[in-house]
C-alpha cells in the first residue's frame, strides 16, 4: 500500500535531486529519506529512482507516481482540512427530526442559539412522530431525532423501552399532561381535576402514540374513554375542545404555540407526564456538531 508520507518525499527528492537536498527541505534525515524511498519501491514493486553520480533520477515508473502524487496530496490536504473543519464545528451538518409540538417550541430556541454559537454548521429540521423519527434515525436519514415517551404508565408502550435501548438518549423536558375542557364546562373553573371526573364525557385524542397512553391512563382511573374524534394534529385537538365537542387530555409543551380559544386547561391528578429526549446512535453523538445541538434541546428546556 502506498503510503501519503512517502508520497511527500518521493516529491521532494524529485524537486531537489537527492536524499540529502530532500532531507533538508523535509527536516529530517538523509538515512530516514533512503529508508522511506526503499519502502515506497517496496510498495510500488519496482524501482523509482535511479542514482546518476551525486543526483537522483527518476525511472518512468517514479515519474508516473509524482505526477500523480500531486493531485493526491492536494485532495488529502482537502479533506483533512474539511475534517478538521467539522471537528472544530467551523463546518458540519445536522439533521434533525421533531414531533410537531417540538418543533413549534423547543427546537425554535435550540437552533437560534446553535446559529449564534456555530454559524457555519448547518441544521436541517423534518418533522415525524415517534417511532416513525427512530426509524429514520436508524436508517440514517438523521442525526438527531427529538421524540418521547410515557414510562410511567406500564404497558403504554411496550417497545419503547426496547426502542430505546441502544440510542444515547439525552434527557430535555419533562412535560405533564393538562385536561382540556370547553369554556361552559362544569370543570372549567375549578382549576383541578381527577380523570375520573371526565369519565362519562366524549374523548379527543391525539396521535397514536399518545391516543394508547390516554387509554391505558383512563383504565388505570376505572374507565374507557368513549374517543370520538382524533387526530394528529393538536391545534385541531384545541378546536374540537373549543368548539364544545368534548374533552381532552395534552401534554403543556403542546399549548405554548397555540392559544385554546373557547377552551380552559385544568390542571390533572394525579400528575403523569411525557417524557420528551433528544436521541442519537452511540457513533454519532461523538461528532462535534451532533453534541453541541443535543446540548441546545437539553439548554432550551430552560428557556
């Protein structure tokens, strides 16, 4: 295998016409000059310099190895130097994967100060809910994927803790649910209230995801909770309260981009709360770039 830094000395020995002018220009040694030319020849498997008196000659083979050891050196010395770049966050690229509520507020502040700090790193934003967001991490459509999870309630999601297991997952907020409720509620103005108070009311869920956790929370409260609408879509989850169609269950993060026009939140208890991290794969939270955007979700739960 031909080595870069054999490839210098082949040049300089080229350009000066001996070991020793070469050792000079290179600082270092004529004796380890002859020693990396012997490994080159051995590595090219024929001779690349012929000794003509005090110079240096180069055989047809060596003039084909410098000729084209200039365009190999250049596009190493380019790399390294993109490399070198992205390690020191003056370059780079992060991808990063949101769920709606996420995206509208915790990554706006995220990526603002990532801009401030590192201007030249360049964050892309998609969003998608989880799994779907694990499954493009993994697939390396991303970097970083922001999602959540409710551990608290057994059997909400079994594969989540499996899903999980061999991501780095970077802690950022922990978001507690609020009950939704129209303005002419019973509850409206009582400022708490238990699951079960709403046990005989209609349901508006929200994603899949948190449609089977608002089940397993309402069982575990004596009840099934009779869903008749749902959606992914949590401004529309906030209309359909408003509007007087029933009654919902939200995480507080979901209402801080939306104002609940003709719905009141109360505050739910017992307390159960989402938990919400910024994931990676264990490679790719060493990459400069990917640590310090994981760094601003984990800062702007504190906004």
């Amino acid at each position: 295998m031909i080595e870069a830094r054999h490839l210098r000395v082949l040049r300089a020995v080229a350009r000066t016409g001996s070991f020793s002018a070469a050792a000079r220009e290179l600082g270092c040694t004529q004796p380890a000059v002859s020693q990396q030319m012997k490994a080159l020849e051995q590595s090219a498997g024929t001779p690349l310099l012929v000794r003509t008196g005090r110079e240096m000659r180069l055989t047809q083979a060596g003039e084909a190895l410098v000729r084209h050891a200039a365009g190999i050196l250049a596009g190493l010395t380019a790399a390294e130097d993109e490399v070198a770049a992205i390690a020191g966050l003056r370059a780079g690229r992060v991808r990063l994967v949101s769920f709606p509520s996420g995206s509208s507020t915790l990554v706006p502040t995220a990526l603002a100060r990532m801009r401030a700090a590192h201007p030249r790193v360049r964050v892309s934003l998609d969003e998608a809910e989880p799994p779907r967001s694990i499954d493009l991490l993994r697939n390396g459509d991303c970097e970083i994927a922001l999602a959540f999870r409710y551990p608290e309630v057994p059997g909400a999601d079994p594969s989540a803790g499996a899903e999980w297991a061999d991501l780095v997952v970077r802690p950022v907020l922990s978001d507690r649910l609020v009950g939704l409720v129209p303005e002419g509620h019973r509850l409206a103005r009582a400022g708490t209230a238990c699951f079960a108070d709403l046990a005989d009311e209609p349901w508006i869920a929200g994603c899949p995801r948190c449609r089977t956790h608002l089940v397993e929370v309402c069982e575990r409260a004596g009840f099934t909770p009779r869903i008749d609408f749902a959606t992914d879509d949590y401004p529309a989850v906030i209309g359909l309260v408003g509007a007087g169609l029933g009654v919902a269950a939200l995480p507080e993060l979901t209402l801080e981009s939306v104002r609940p026009k003709g719905a009141v939140a109360v505050r739910m208890e017992p307390a159960v709360h989402r938990e919400i991290v910024a994931l990676t794969l264990p490679d790719l939270a060493h990459v400069p770039a990917v640590g310090a955007m994981l760094d601003q979700l984990a800062d702007a739960a504190g906004r």
